[in-house]
C-alpha cells in the first residue's frame, strides 16, 4: 500500500481524494506501519509536520516552496505525519 500511496501524483482535488482514500486504506491494512495511529496523535504529528515540512523539502533538494498551497504539499503533508515522532 506504500507504494500505491507514493505513486499517486497529487496535482489537484480529485488526485487528493483518490490519495486520502488510498491514505485511509493504508491505514486499516497496514496499522504496523504508522507511527500515529490515534486521532489526537495523528493531528498533533500533522501539525508539526506542516511546520517542518519545508526543510524536509530542502533537504531532498525537491525545489517546493512549502508557503504556497498545493495539493501534493498537502499529500506530502499528510505521509509525514503518518510517521512523524
């Protein structure tokens, strides 16, 4: 399912709907693979994530300025905090 979930390329609403379905399949058939499993849990590690998301984009020299909204920032957004600690 990882693979299913980093192979969508998010570039607009409907790509994003297709990527929080595939998001929440994730989810109830890999459990193991989450680090935030919980609601509070998850919110908090998005949260954080939201913040950070902008040296994580610097150190993989991805050329994404997280300041401007964009469907993928938030697909990305949201497969950090599945495992952000």
């Amino acid at each position: 399912m990882d693979n299913q979930l980093n192979e969508v390329i998010v570039k607009d609403r409907q790509s994003f709907v297709k990527f929080l379905d595939l998001f929440r399949q994730d989810l109830l058939q890999q459990p193991q693979n989450w680090e935030n499993k919980t609601l509070p849990d998850f919110l908090e590690a998005l949260a954080s994530y939201a913040e950070d998301i902008q040296g994580y984009y610097d150190n993989t020299e991805a050329n994404v300025d997280a300041e401007k909204a964009a469907w993928s920032t938030f697909a990305d957004i949201f497969k950090g905090a599945k495992v952000y600690e």
